[in-house]
C-alpha cells in the first residue's frame, strides 16, 4: 500500500522461472519517468545494501537541463548578476539570458560576460547575440571535484594571508595583489556551492563529486564557507595594512606576526584534517585556539607605540583572530564528519 507521507512501498518479492527473483514496480512512478514497454533502466547497488533504479532519463536532469532568465533595460548588472548565479547554484547546464521586449544593452551583455569569464567555473557563453546570451556550463564533475576545487581554496586563501600580513614590515608590493585574488576564491566557492546542491537533489552523483556519502554535504558546505570568509579577512587585513600611516613598530610587526604565524598554521592543519579524515588531527587545531588568545593579548600590549595607527593594527589583529577562530570551526566539523573512525 502506497503511503504518501513517507514516499514509500512495501513491495513482495516473487520467484519465478525456478531461478528469478522480481518486484513489480509503483505505476505512479512509471508514469511519471515515462517508462514504456521495452525501456531500459539501470540497478545501482549503493552502500549499505540499497539498491538503486534508475530511470532512462531522471526527472532530477529534465528539470536542471535548461533555465531562461529575462532582463529588462533597467535591470542593473548586480541584479543580473544575482539571477545567474541562483541558475548557476541551481544546477542548471545551459541558462539563457533574454531581452525582455527589448535587446540586451551593450554594456549588459559586456558586464554578463565579464562576470561569466570571472566567476563562473566551467562556464562558457556558446551564443552571444544582441537578443541573448547562452551560457553553457561543460565542466563534468570528475574534471574538478569538490575536493580539487577545495584544495585549491586552501592554497589560494593560505597565500593571500601571508601576502596580507607580510606588508606589516616590508610595505611589499604583494599586498595589492590580494584583493583581486579574492575573486579566485570566490569562483570556487560558488563551483562547490554548485555542487553541492546538485547532489542533495541527485545523490547518484556523490561519488563523482568526490563525497562518500549525503551526508558529507552539510559539512563540506559549510567548511567552503569558513575558507570563504576566510579569504574575505585577507582582504580585510590587506585594506588595513594599505591604510596604514606610519611604518609599524617592529615588536607590534613581530607580534601581529607571530600570531598570524599560529593563525594561518590552524587554517592549514584544520583543512588538511578533513582532506585525509583526520580525527586527531582537527582535535590538535581546536586545542590551538587558546595560543592564539594569549597572542592577542601579547600583540594589543604593543599597540602603544603606534598610537595614530592603533585601531587599523587593532582590525589587523582581529582579523588574524578570526582567521583562527574559523580554523577552529572547520576542526570541530571535521570531528563529526570522522567521529565514527574514534567509536568502538
């Protein structure tokens, strides 16, 4: 008997033939993937003894196949922006973007494509009229999972910190490359977010994307965030390091960067940890974030000396806090993702 809340059919398996054993299947479920007489569908045997049917042409693709966003003259490039990158996360392969009534300005279509070049991942414009742009995404998931996609997170997030903090005693010229290089960051984040979505919708698609289980999703996708934000106070801590007056006094620029020493070492073992499912070693992060305090105090001790540019260097250190704090929270995400390997 069909139950409507819980989606589910309790079916009996038959033997026929002296050596087969069949079910029937739900009609409801062949009328709506169109199942015929003849059609083929496929048996995945997933983990945990569950069995998975799959019809010819899940609904899950006919729905993520094609989007089509309207634009009006007045529609600014942000709004437009915003409806792509929904699309985009939705999962949709191919979007549409559409004059509506009107063709697309020149400096619509220039800011689309501008944007679709810089932020989207995998993502090409395969038409380009003055009445549309087709944006086609061909990147296939085992091209860049979520794991290669995140590593690379790391390695950019890592870099733009300590080409932040480094211009505290050498005012180097890295610093101004820090800002731009968010975008990189960004870019991913939405290719993972991307992702992500896909596979709660589609779980068939977990082991492409590079994920054991659903479960995984919730976590990795806040993980992506915390590096995100990570990144952001990079920046922040770039801004704050150009908008310095004065050369910093050397024990404030050793201060600062002794804890951001301790800091962006956090960042690394914490992601390092959910690379390799580490237990151990995210508890060893977590168990860090009290050096970092005690840094902070150590460094704000030596503010003094830098009266005019004390707020700036006080930013500088908060940020640089968060850095560790947000180290912290990917450790303790990491915890759940692995507490099983700990249980007996």
């Amino acid at each position: 008997m069909w139950q409507e809340k819980q989606g589910e059919e309790n079916r009996k398996v038959q033997f026929t033939g002296g050596s087969t054993y069949i079910i029937s299947l739900p009609k409801r479920w062949i009328a709506q993937n169109h199942i015929e007489k003849g059609s083929f569908i496929k048996l995945r045997e997933e983990e945990g003894g569950l069995l998975t049917i799959v019809p010819p042409t899940p609904i899950i693709q006919k729905r993520l196949n094609e989007a089509v966003i309207m634009v009006t003259p007045s529609d600014c490039s942000e709004k437009i922006t915003r409806k792509i990158v929904s699309a985009y996360l939705a999962g949709y392969n191919t979007i549409h973007v559409k004059g509506d009534k009107q063709p697309l300005s020149t400096k619509q279509r220039h800011n689309i494509k501008d944007f679709v070049r810089h932020m989207l991942v995998g993502t090409e414009i395969v038409n380009d009229t003055s009445i549309q742009l087709v944006l086609q995404v061909l990147l296939s998931y085992p091209e860049l999972t979520i794991q290669s996609a995140l590593r690379r997170m790391t390695i950019i997030t890592k870099s733009m910190h300590n080409d932040a903090v480094v211009g505290l005693k050498s005012r180097d010229l890295l610093v101004n490359d820090v800002i731009p290089t968010d975008n990189e960051v960004d870019r991913f984040n939405l290719y993972i977010t991307r992702l992500l979505k896909i596979a709660v919708y589609n779980p068939r698609i977990i082991k492409e994307i590079g994920l054991e289980n659903t479960d995984d999703c919730l976590g990795y996708r806040i993980v992506t965030k915390y590096v995100e934000r990570t990144a952001d106070h990079a920046v922040k801590i770039a801004e704050n390091v150009l908008a310095l007056k004065h050369a910093v006094n050397s024990d404030t620029a050793h201060g600062i960067m002794k804890m951001s020493t301790v800091a962006i070492g956090m960042f690394d073992n914490a992601m390092e940890s959910l690379f390799r499912q580490d237990y151990d070693a995210a508890e060893n992060v977590i168990q860090n974030i009290q050096e970092v305090a005690n840094l902070e105090k150590e460094a704000v001790t030596f503010l003094q000396a830098d009266m005019e540019d004390g707020p700036t260097l006080r930013l500088i250190i908060e940020s640089i806090r968060r850095t560790a704090e947000y180290a912290s929270d990917i450790g303790e995400i990491v915890l759940n993702l692995t507490v099983d390997s700990i249980l007996t």
